[in-house]
C-alpha cells in the first residue's frame, strides 16, 4: 500500500463512528423487541449477538486507534 493510500483509509475509518452507532442502536432496538417476544432459546441468541457486536466494536475502536496515528496531527485532533 502506498504512503498516500493511507490517510484516505485512515479519515474512512473515522467517519464511520457515526454509522456504527445508529446501526449497533438498531441492532439491539431489533434485539430487545425479539426477546420481548417470550421466547426463552431467544436469549442465549441474544447473548451470542450481544458479544458479537462486542467483538465488532472492539475491532472498530482499534481501527479507529490506528487510523488516528496515521493521521497528521492537525486532523486528528479535530475528532476528538
């Protein structure tokens, strides 16, 4: 990958922050009303979606580590 190819991934992984959070808020929105349901094997599902998820967000918060250092400085510091 080219030095140049970087930063526009880098600012990609950034602008995603808002998109993963209206989706994860959908996603349990979606959670809850299944288990409301009254289904009890609908729980063991959510946990597994749950830590999914979990697993999903932690991958997203590295990323977005890694791309803030790859930024220059000026830049990152306007997303915080």
């Amino acid at each position: 990958m080219v030095e140049s190819d970087i930063n526009p991934l880098a600012r990609t992984v950034l602008d995603e922050d808002l998109e993963l959070s209206d989706t994860t808020r959908m996603v349990f929105h979606r959670l809850y009303e299944r288990v409301c349901a009254a289904q009890p094997q609908l729980i063991e599902i959510f946990r597994m979606e749950d830590e999914f998820i979990d697993r999903l967000k932690r991958v997203y918060s590295l990323s977005k580590r890694l791309a803030k250092l790859r930024l220059p400085t000026v830049v990152s510091a306007k997303e915080t």
